[in-house]
C-alpha cells in the first residue's frame, strides 16, 4: 500500500477535544494497518500540543489547526494556532531541580514533544505558533 492520507480538521476549545483529534489519527492508522504500539506515543504528543495551542494562544475563543499526514513510514502532526506568538529563544529548557524545589511544576511541553519525535519544528510570531512533528512509523 503506497498511500498517503490526510485528515485536517480545526478544533474549539472545549473539554477533551484533543480525543477527537486522537480519535481521528487513530481510525487513519487503522485504515493503514499502522499497530497500536507504533501509533501510542503519538497520542502524547497530539494532546500536549493541542492543549498547548490553546492554553499559550492568548485568545479568548481559539481555534487550533490540527493536520494529519500519514504513509506506513511516518506520521506528520501539524498544529497551529492563531494566537499572540512568541519567541523560542525566551523559552527556558525546564530544569528538573529547580521544578522539584518550586511550586511551579509545569512547563515540559515543548521539551516532551522534541523529546519523543524524530523531528521537531517550532515557528512562532504574531500571527501564531506552527508545531510541525515527524513520527517514524517503522
């Protein structure tokens, strides 16, 4: 099977909404005969950056972008929003120390998601913030 499909879809915020974007990555992998075990660690990284998209947006009422591309060799996640930006170099690598000792546990995301993808791209300005990443399927 030499296919390549597509899912895109543009999601409000409301609770658990990235289970639809999941759901709907799934439902590919299965049409592509794609294993559970090779599509698992890709529902961490679409919920991280949807939750993301929405909680750093800065809008009142966001949208968020959700794109899916997928052959037997790889999965592309693609997730924008629409928000204020920002600007990758102010972001600090979150030091595990210092999170240990503070109140404030939170701030993982970006690092998780570079972490567990084979690649990892991060565009952001005023116009919003573009998360592209690569799972290789094989």
């Amino acid at each position: 099977m030499d296919e390549n499909i597509k899912l895109k879809m543009m999601l409000p915020k409301i609770p658990d909404i990235e289970l639809v974007a999941i759901e709907g990555m799934d439902r590919m992998a299965r049409h592509m005969g794609i294993p559970d075990e090779k599509i698992s660690e890709a529902h961490v990284l679409v919920t991280e950056a949807v939750i993301n998209a929405f909680e750093h947006s800065g809008q009142k009422n966001p949208l968020v972008q959700v794109e899916f591309t997928m052959t037997l060799e790889k999965l592309t996640i693609f997730v924008r929003d629409f928000g204020k930006g920002f600007k990758l170099e102010d972001i600090e690598d979150p030091d595990i120390d210092k999170k240990l000792g503070s109140p404030h546990k939170r701030g993982w995301g970006l690092k998780l998601m570079e972490s567990m993808s084979d690649d990892f791209k991060v565009d952001s300005n005023e116009k919003g913030t573009k998360i592209t990443i690569i799972k290789n399927l094989q």
